[in-house]
C-alpha cells in the first residue's frame, strides 16, 4: 500500500512541476514578447537603410497583394528606393532576405541576410562573401510594359556572369547562391509590378 502511496505523490509532485515549469514559459513568453517584437522591428528598420542606401527617412507602404513594402527617401524627400522582404528554400531550411529595389533604376541595390540557417563555413558565404554581395548592388530587374520581369534572375558559376541580371554564384556553395536567385526572381516576378502602382 504504501508502494502506491509513494507513486501517487510522485505522479503528483511532477504534475505540480510540469504545471509549474508551464506556467513559467507561458509568462516568460508573454513577458519577452513586446521586447522581441521592438527588437525585431528596429533590426528591421536597420536592414532597411542598409539596403537602401542614401536614405534618412522610411515609411511603410500596402501594396496590392495585402503585403507590405518599406519606402526609403534622401534628405530631399526623394524617393531613393523600396525594401521587400522575400523568402525561400535553402539548402537546410527556408532563407528570409530584404531586398532594396530602385525604381528609376530599375535594379535590385541591396540584400541584407534576414534568417538563414545554411552550413557555416560554406552556404553562410551568402551573408559574408563581398564578391557575392557584390551582385545586388545593380542587379537588372527591368520590368515589361506588362509589369512581368523582362530577364530571369538566374544563379551562374563563379566568374561567368556575362549579364546584369545574372548572379555570380559562390564556388562551394552553389546550392545556397542558385536559392538566392531563386528567391529574388520569384519575389521580383510578383512583387514588383505591385510596388510600382503603389508608388505611383
């Protein structure tokens, strides 16, 4: 009997635990939860001015698919161009990036690595290689009349870019570079004609 007794209070004490210890995350959660959303938004903020150079002023504009857009503007008040966020399978996991488009330009001028859990040493080259980065300061996004992408972005080996809307992969980390293209030229394909009627 007192057998029973013993398991019944320890069944009891790891149920009070358990209640316990749930109890804690789901108020630590909520406690954290503003401070991790300010965070994120101020790292957001930041990514912006990064990726789009020049600017001192943002502003968040609705384009028509329901999303959002973050407009960077000069001194002047001129618009310097929009960051778009985008999203897309890498390697080991989905890749996040924010892209900064220039409208007078028509290029893409910017990307800043939001999330990635691609292989250190190898598909994390997207987020620090300069070569690499070096493709989105003036990647070709020329839109037809239609507001459909006039060339594909496309992923190539390393050192065969021939063309402004080609991206010059990573030697090691092909799989990674040709996500990147993949990613933008789907974001692009749908999101830019959208961009440019809001902004009109």
């Amino acid at each position: 009997m007192s057998g029973r007794n013993e398991s019944g209070a320890m069944v009891g004490t790891l149920t009070g635990v358990a209640v316990v210890c749930g109890l804690l995350i789901v108020t630590a959660y909520q406690l954290t939860k503003p401070t991790i959303a300010k965070n994120k938004a101020e790292q957001l903020k930041a990514s912006v001015f990064e990726v789009l150079p020049g600017s001192t002023r943002t502003d968040t504009i609705q384009i028509a698919t329901g999303g959002r857009v973050h407009a960077g503007y000069g001194e002047d008040g001129s618009l310097i161009g929009v960051a778009v966020e985008a999203k897309g399978q890498g390697f080991q996991d989905f890749i996040r990036v924010l892209y900064g488009y220039s409208p007078s330009l028509e290029s893409i001028i910017g990307l800043k690595i939001l999330d990635s859990k691609e292989t250190p040493g190898l598909g994390d080259k997207i987020e620090k290689d300069p070569d690499f980065r070096e493709n989105f300061s003036n990647l070709d996004v020329h839109l037809s009349a239609e507001g459909t992408l006039i060339n594909e972005i496309v992923a190539v080996k390393n050192g065969e870019k021939t063309k402004p809307w080609q991206v010059d992969g990573i030697t090691g980390a092909t799989i990674s570079s040709k996500a990147i293209a993949r990613l933008l030229n789907a974001s692009a394909s749908q999101q830019l004609s959208k961009v440019r009627e809001a902004i009109q």
